[in-house]
C-alpha cells in the first residue's frame, strides 16, 4: 500500500512539473509570436514609409512641372493682354469717353 501511495505522490509530482514545463513553453511560444508578429508589423510599416516617400518625391515634381507650366500659361497670358492694351488702349478710352459725354 505504502508503495502505490509512493507512486501515485510521484506522479502527482511529475504531472506538476510537466505543467509546470508546459506553461513555461506557452509562454515562450506567446512571447515568440508575439515578437514574430511585431517583427511583421514593422516590416509593413517601413515598407508603407518608403512608399509614402515614393509617392512624396514623385508628387512634388508633379506638382513643381503643374506649376511651371501655369506660370508660363499666366505669363503668356499676361503678355498678350499688355499687347492687347497697347494696341486697344487709344480706342478704348475714346470709347469710354464717348459713353461717359455722350
């Protein structure tokens, strides 16, 4: 009797310790993936900040060429104006004259 009571207290000790490992495995593997999934995260998130760069650099020389191309299209704009002017501006203000007298 003594001898079964000896190795059912054994067991009961073996069965401790071997949760006793498997909790301490859980953990770790908890803590493996969680780094794992960290890890990825990251990844993810430089390849996004790289990509924003990307998208930063090739919108700003977009945006620099619009820019250039507006102030040419205003300056064009403007020169034809100044020619219109000098070319109308006796007419017009004999126009304006006109109206304003009578």
């Amino acid at each position: 009797m003594q001898d079964m009571i000896k190795r059912i207290v054994e067991a009961d000790r073996e069965a401790r310790a071997l949760e006793e490992d498997n909790l301490l495995a859980a953990e770790k593997e908890k803590a493996r993936i969680e780094e794992q999934a960290q890890a990825i995260h990251q990844k993810y998130m430089d390849q996004a900040d790289e990509e924003i760069h990307k998208n930063e650099a090739y919108l700003e020389k977009f945006y620099e060429r619009k820019l250039s191309e507006e102030s040419a299209k205003q300056k064009s704009a403007m020169i034809k104006l100044r020619a219109d002017f000098e070319e109308n501006r006796d007419r017009w203000v004999d126009e304006i004259v006109s109206r304003v007298i009578g």
